[in-house]
C-alpha cells in the first residue's frame, strides 16, 4: 500500500508579493517614490495572512506575508519621516528668506 508523502503548502501568492513589494519599497525609501508602495505591501502582507489563516493546509507563507508587512511598515514610517523633514526644512527656508531680506 502507497502512503500519501506529506506535501508542504504552496506558498500564497500574495505572500511573494507582499514580501517583493515591501522589499522594494524598503530600498527604495532612499528614492522617495518607491517608498510609498509600503502601505500596498502592508495591504497585501494582511490579505495574505488572512487567506493563509482561513485555509492553512492549502496555502503556506504565513512569515513570508507577515516579513512584507513589517517592511512595508518600516517603510511607511521612513516616508512619513521624510515627508514631514521636508515640510520643516522648507519652512526653515521660507523663515530664513524672510528674515534675510525682508520679502517673504
């Protein structure tokens, strides 16, 4: 008698991407704009586990998933960080303008 092999679960395909996507826009927060694919790499990250969650023996990649969400966390927050240190040195500039030559 044959015995069925234990077979792993395929991984999800959102789990790829979000991992893809999050890797992206973790190396691309030096650029700015690929740094704000990491609300989509959170956004996939989620979905993913969630459908790995429901149907665990159909879908693997369960840290796949949840390593894209991190990065696409880590690089939500370096463009947030980088948006609002633009605003203030523009700011800063606009006062020194101002204060430099009276127009402004």
């Amino acid at each position: 008698m044959i015995e069925p092999a234990d077979v792993a679960a395929p991984q999800h395909p959102r789990a790829t991407a979000a991992f893809a996507v999050g890797m992206v826009s973790l190396i691309g927060a030096v650029l700015v704009v690929p740094a704000a694919l990491g609300p989509l790499a959170c956004y996939l990250g989620a979905s993913a586990r969630r459908s790995i969650e429901q149907d665990p023996q159909r879908w693997g990649g369960h840290a796949q998933a949840t390593t894209g969400m991190v990065l696409g966390i880590i690089a939500s927050v370096l463009l947030a960080v980088l948006a609002i240190t633009a605003l203030v040195l523009a700011g800063l500039f606009r006062l020194t303008l101002r204060l430099d030559t009276g127009y402004g």
